[in-house]
C-alpha cells in the first residue's frame, strides 16, 4: 500500500515497514527482517514510498569474487521476492493478488467464484505464495506449481516420513516449511536423514525440477542416489553444480587436470626449480585459498613467502584458462559465482532450478561453497542444511563453525532440528568424544548419547608408551585381532599427520600385515629428512664422503656455509681428514664454523661406531641440531595441514626403534616404506582423509602433546574437533596409543578430569614454538645492502628466475637494517617464511656474517 494510506482491517495490528529510498539503500536488516516474517506466515504492512518500478532493476556484479564473502546476495532481488510473494497489492487502493493472474496465464485459470481462481475443469483453487508447506486447507495450489503450469494440489497433512527413522530423524524429515539446520554428530545417520527428506518433499508433491541435492562427493552423490531412486540431475557434488552453471555461461568448456594446470602457472610464474622440491605446489594451494576461501591474492601471496608473483599472475592464469576454453578443478565453483554474478538470466534460471536446496556435510562448506549455495537458493533460501559444528576440521581451507551456528542468519527463519544418538560407536567411546568436545566454548550445545549404553570398558582404550614402543604395540595390537578374525580391512591406523605413519607402516611390513597407505620412501625426501640420511651416510663411509651429501649435510643445520662449501667441496669425495684440512685458508670466523661442522661429523661417525639406530638417531636431532633445525623451519608455517618438519624427524626416530642395525636402516626404511599397498589391507591414514569413514578397530596413532594438539595450530578447538573425528570412526574398539613422556592434555578430558580453564600456562611441548621475534633495527648497511644484492643477481641467474622472485628491495633492506645473527632471526624479518629459509636461509647469513654484527 501506499504510505499513508489507511491500513486495512485484517491487518491493522500487522508490524509496518517502509520502502522508501533509505531502506533499499540499506536493506540488509529489512530484507532479513522481511524473510523472517515471511517464513513463519506472519502479516505484515509494506508501506510503499517510492517509484512503482524501484525493484524492477535486474542486479549485478563485476567485483572480483573473492572480494565478496559467503554473506553477500542482492538485496533488492530478494526485497522483490518479499513485498509481492505472498502480500496482495495495495498501491492503487484495491487489492490485487497477482498470483490470480499468474494462474490466469499459466493454468488457463478463470478469475471469479469462490477462490482465487476458477481451474479449466471449473473446480476452485486458492494459489499460495508462501513457504510451501501443507495447509488445512482444500484446493490450494502452490506458487511453485503455478510457475511450472501444474495444478498439484497442497496436501492438507504432511505423509508420514519414509519408514525405519528414529524420532529425531523423523522430525527433521517433516520439518514443515523454508530453511533447516539439521545438526548430525558422528554416526547420527545423516545420510538416511538427508535421503527420507529428499524423498519426503516428492511425497509431499514439489516438483522435481525444483529440488537439488548437494553431497559431500561423487562417492557420497552416488549413494543418495541409489537411496532415493533420484536422478543425477537432482542429486549432484557441489563441483558438478558449478561445472553445469559454467557450462551453461560459457557454452563449451573443458575440464583439465593438475599436469595442465601446472603448465599454465608455469608459463606465467617464474619459480626456481630445485631437486625434490615441488615449486608450483604451493601456487596450486594458493590458488585455492583465493578462489574457495575468497580471499585476496596480493593478501595470500603477502602471508606466506613461496609464491612471489601470484597476485600479478592470478587473473592472468585464469583469463588464459577460459580463452584456450579450459578451466580447473576449483574455477568450476569460483567461475560459477563469478557467472552468477555477471548475469542475471543466469541467475533467474538456477534459483528456479534450486528453489529446494539439501546440502550435506554442510560443516565442510568453504566460503565460496556457501556463497555459490545462497545466490541459486535466492531469494527463497530455502535450504536443508545437514552437518556438525564439531566436525569442522578444514579450518585451513576456509571452513567455519559460524556457518552451522549462525545458520540462521545465513538463512533467515530457518527452523532447527538435532539428531541425538550415536548409532556407530559404543558407548565408552561416545562419552569420551562427548566429554572432549565439551571444552569447546564455540559449539553448538547438543545431546549425544550411543544406541548401545553397554559400558563396556574395553571399548575405549588408553595406552601411554614410552617413543620407541608405540609402532611395535600398534603390530601387536593388530596382529592379535586378526588372529581373533577381524579383517584387515576393517582396521584403521589414525594420525594426525600423514608423515607419523611411517613408523606404523614399517611395522606393519615387518609383521607381515598388509597396508593400505599413501605413505611411501618419497615420504623421506622432504628438506630435514634429506639432511638426517645424509649426515647418515656420511657417517657410515666417512673415508668417502660424496659432495652431494656434504653440501646437504652443511646446510641443515644452517651454520652459514652452503656459499662457502660450494667453493671449497671440489671433489665428488673427501675423507674427514681433507675435509678438516679445507678450513686452513679461512679467517677466524669462518675457520671455526668450518672446525665445528667437521667436529659435528665426527660425533655422529663415533655414534654410527658405537650405538645402535636409536642412539644415532638422538645424536642427530638433539646433538648436532637438526631438531632444532627443524623446529625454526616450523615455527614460520601459517597452518598445520600439513606434516611439518618436527613430524618428520618424530616419525623416523620412532621407526628406527624397529631397526636397530644403523649399517642399513636407511634402505630398509626405503625398501619397507615401497611395500606395495593393499587395497584390502590395514588402513593408513591422517585422520582428514576419513571423514565419514568407519571401522571396526580404529587406534589413534601418536596422542602426543605437540601432535594433537598439534603445536603448528594456533586453533585449539579445532584441533580437539579433529581428536574427536578419529575416536568416532570406531564402530566396535577405540585405542589411543601416546607417548608417555608427552601425552595430548585431550587425555585427561576424556573422562572430564583436566580443568576447564587452565590456571596456568600449558606445559612446554616437544616442539617450542617460536615466538615472533622483534628486532632492533639500525641504519641501513649500504655495503651490506650492495652484497646482498649480488647474492640475489647471482641466485636469481643460477635459477633461471626474476630477482625479485628471490627476494624484494624491502626484504634486502630490512635485513641490511637488523643484520640477523640465526635462522630464527632471520625468520622474523617480513618477506622471510618458511620456504625462503629452506631455500636460501643459509647463504643469507653467511652473507651478513660478513658484515659488523654479523656473527
């Protein structure tokens, strides 16, 4: 109605709100405000205080999507949908319900008689523009039903739900109308509930066009499928969504594959190439940390130090993708939002194609997922969201608690359902995980309780070990369920990192029990490795030293030489002898450097001489320092998706446990970890890879503080989530074996014992993490400034690489300025992380050394 018009009877006690030129200018909180109303059939008055076509503009974006964030809709376009889905039409004194109209078009409907329309067969109908729900009411036909040219009639009772669901479920099945969190813990049986509720909105008559199923993966959508007898137009990954909205924007497109994509990155990113080394990997990360978890490209590139050029190359790599006709795995959901966003038929057309969205495992949406999801589910939201707050362990790829806690602001009006039992794990195992995650403070407070309250106490099992002994309880443990009859492949070996399932692997091979794991002997080429083997063969043949060895072994740990052994390491061998004798021409500073590396080989030859693997392995990392090494090498890493070079160390040290004859440990750590896996075997595995996985036995490798939580995390509640996740794989035993001399403090909240808020700060872990470093600064060194220059010019052509790609002017200055004096030092300077201290640490202190406080 028009503002100040009278407000007619029925609906002069009905909330007023305004649409003038303020409110479309602002109108987040209306339209939220709006759908709320809409949602649960409340009357409301829109007075209407501006031009009669001030909704009528199509809307659209050309800002870059990662500028947008998983919040973002057009407002007016949903604003539309509110004042004229389901309210007559006031603005020229009568009322008018358009839906008559719409009815008169699409059914041949008749205006007059006792509703709003008169069918073709003469017979009555009301026609609702509200959440499609049923009605008690005889004769209504749906809006949506209108828009399809069907006269399906709106049940006037719900049909009961498919059979054999529990209480819960049922009632998350027949959740009535609009949007739906459904909160699933572990082994709930959100797939039976995802698929009833699929099938219950076609019993309930909606239009199978109108419906769309988003799972988890293809594995997941083929599931569903097979439920529910749907087709794969209803049911599809989230991927497949986009790839057919991409499809639809751009004609034809192809889809390629990493090996393409790495040509392209590599045709546009100049990186330098080293052995072992994967330079374009992290590009591919970042990639992903742009386009799923919407963030900007020059902020990536700025917060991390392995992929110079990515913000000037991001739009590059994906203009030559889309003029060659091609795009990548993630562009099928970022160049989907991206074509939504542009063009508003194409819009128009998938949210009539998705106006009754199920999304499942909704806990790992990404920023870009969610967003995707809202702008096809708009303007009706009407999304059935399935998922768990305290399953969310991808915090690194941009998933959030947030989006199943604030759910309701994600979608306005949404209703809120929780399934309660356990129907997976026994009961020890449900209430240690449930005690666990009750010290999270940003959750979503929930009942869990098993289907089976038999408080077997060998269900759930803890075992403190001292290092060494923890592979070797982990092939007994397996081995005597095995001789009970349990299969092989209905056990499972969890850990938090994939690295730390080296020693669970070598174990298991020398049992005799079949694997089967991604863990292989490339697994011990990474950088700490790399020098923890070559300081051992070096040791075990220190008559014949190799160069190569020598030039790995003196650059881990840093000691500022790699530049200097280039030159003086001549021959392909050396004995320890001539090795010494290299240091005669060296100055002081330089010379003792020179005398404690050979001092250091020394020791570890005497250790190879007299220990067995165990004790050489305690020289190396604790000795020499490679341990500490590896522990600055961490210290820089943003996140913990990954083993970090600690984790390396850890997991040989507990291999050579099993291996005591250091003559040969390193081949037989090789030649085990080749052993060819089996597809029926033992399960090896970090515990990301099996969400939604079960076993029957399930050990929890390695429950060491520093691991879990792991010390690379800032986020502690997402590491007790990811505990949480491995003890609720088991179906029938749960063992968790840790190191006795450093258990996870997850441990004591298993039963409720540890505080719930620490008195004091936690006790030191295995891995100290390094605290940012502020250092002085002076005046800018020019002599140093021009050296360190000429380091760059001469890496940069040695590489093949732009200088910058090395290292920026304001790196150079700022180290010039603080002139560092360690690895750790270094690591605080802006522009210096993780990689560029792996890559080129070394030398750039070897570089400063040879200025005034440079030693």
């Amino acid at each position: 109605m028009r503002a100040g018009a009278p407000v007619p009877e029925p609906w002069v006690a009905a909330p007023r709100f305004t649409i003038d030129t303020p409110a479309l200018e602002g109108a987040g909180d209306l339209v939220a405000t709006l759908h709320r109303q809409w949602a649960q059939r409340q009357p409301v008055v829109i007075e209407w205080d501006v031009a009669d076509d001030a909704l009528a503009a199509s809307e659209a974006s050309t800002a870059p999507v990662w500028s947008l964030d998983a919040g973002f809709l057009f407002p007016l376009e949903r604003l539309r949908f509110l004042c004229f889905s389901n309210n007559y039409d006031g603005r020229n004194g009568e009322p008018r319900w358009w839906w008559s109209h719409k009815a008169e078009r699409s059914l041949r409907a008749e205006a007059g008689g006792s509703a709003d329309v008169l069918l073709p067969d003469g017979g009555p109908a009301w026609i609702d523009g509200g959440p499609r729900s049923p009605l008690d009411l005889t004769g209504v036909v749906h809006g949506d039903s209108v828009d399809a040219g069907l006269t399906a009639f709106v049940p006037r009772q719900a049909p009961d739900p498919p059979p054999g669901l529990a209480p819960d479920q049922a009632e998350a099945v027949t959740h009535v109308a609009g949007a739906a969190r459904i909160i699933a813990p572990a082994g709930s049986g959100k797939t039976r509930t995802l698929a009833a509720r699929l099938q219950h909105l076609m019993a309930r008559g909606v239009e199978p066009g109108y419906v769309m199923a988003l799972a988890y993966n293809t594995r997941a959508a083929e599931e569903l499928r097979a439920r529910t007898g749907v087709n794969r137009g209803t049911v599809r990954t989230i991927h497949s969504l986009g790839w057919q909205i991409l499809n639809e924007a751009h004609n034809r497109l192809d889809l390629i594959a990493e090996p393409e994509v790495r040509d392209v990155l590599g045709r546009i990113i100049s990186v330098p190439q080293r052995v072992n080394t994967d330079s374009l990997g992290p590009y591919l990360e970042a990639l992903e940390q742009v386009r799923a978890g919407l963030m900007d490209p020059v902020s990536v590139e700025t917060s991390r130090d392995d992929v110079p050029g990515l913000a000037d190359g991001f739009d590059d790599y994906r203009r030559r993708l889309y003029e060659r006709g091609r795009v990548d795995h993630g562009e099928q959901v970022y160049g989907a939002i991206e074509a939504l966003l542009n063009d508003p038929e194409l819009r128009s057309r998938w949210q009539r194609r998705c106006r009754y969205v199920l999304v499942d495992e909704f806990q790992d949406l990404t920023p870009a997922y969610l967003l995707l999801i809202r702008l096809v589910a708009s303007p009706q939201l009407d999304v059935f969201g399935v998922g768990d707050d305290d399953q969310v362990i991808y915090g690194y790829a941009g998933a959030d608690p947030g989006f199943l806690i604030d759910f309701g602001d994600y979608f306005p009006g949404a209703g809120h359902h929780a399934l309660e039992i356990n129907y997976r794990s026994p009961h020890p195992v449900v209430a240690a995980a449930r005690t666990v995650l009750s010290y999270n403070d940003r959750r979503i407070d929930k009942t869990i309780t098993a289907s089976h309250q038999d408080p077997d106490p060998g269900a759930l099992q803890v075992e403190r070990l001292t290092d060494g002994d923890l592979a070797r309880r982990t092939a007994e443990l397996i081995a005597g369920w095995m001789a009970e009859g349990v299969e092989p492949g209905s056990i499972a070996v969890l850990t938090r990192v994939n690295s730390s399932l080296i020693p669970v692997k070598a174990a298991l091979v020398e049992a005799g029990v079949p694997v089967n794991s991604l863990v292989t002997a490339q697994n011990l080429h990474r950088t700490t490795l790399r020098a923890l083997f070559a300081w051992l063969r070096l040791a075990g043949d220190p008559e014949r030293m190799a160069r190569t060895d020598l030039l790995e072994a003196v650059r881990r740990p840093g000691r500022g030489l790699t530049r200097l052994a280039r030159e003086l390491i001549r021959r392909p061998r050396h004995d320890l002898a001539q090795l010494a004798g290299l240091a005669e021409p060296l100055d002081g500073r330089q010379r003792a450097k020179w005398d404690d590396f050979v001092t250091d080989l020394e020791l570890v030859v005497a250790a190879v001489d007299a220990h067995a693997t165990p004790e050489v392995m305690k020289v190396l990392i604790e000795g020499i320092g490679l341990g500490t090494s590896a522990h600055t090498l961490d210290s820089g890493r943003g996140n913990a998706s990954r083993s970090g070079h600690f984790d390396d160390l850890v997991a040989v040290r507990r291999a050579a446990a099993l291996h005591p004859d250091i003559g040969d440990f390193a081949s037989w750590l090789a030649t085990t970890l080749d052993h060819a896996a089996a597809a029926s075997g033992v399960t090896l595995s970090s515990i990301h890879r099996v969400k939604g996985m079960e076993w029957d036995r399930v050990i929890t490798f390695g429950a060491d503080e520093g691991a879990m939580p792991h010390d690379l995390s800032d986020d502690l509640e997402e590491e007790r989530r990811i505990f949480h996740v491995a003890l609720t794989r088991a179906i029938g035993q749960a063992v968790i074996l840790a190191d006795s001399a450093h258990p996870s403090r997850f441990l004591a909240e298993l039963d409720g014992s540890a505080p719930r808020v620490a008195a004091a700060p936690p006790a030191p872990t295995r891995r100290a993490k390094a605290a940012r470093l502020v250092l002085p600064t002076g005046p800018v060194d020019a002599d140093l400034v021009t050296a360190l220059k000429s380091w760059r010019l001469d890496t940069s052509k040695r590489m093949n690489v732009p200088a910058f790609v090395i290292m920026h002017d304001s790196t150079v200055e700022a180290i010039a300025a603080t002139k560092p004096t360690s690895e750790r030092q270094l690591l605080a300077i802006n522009g210096i992380g993780p990689r560029k201290l792996e890559d080129y640490g070394d030398e750039i202190l070897e570089v400063v050394s040879g200025f005034s406080g440079g030693d």
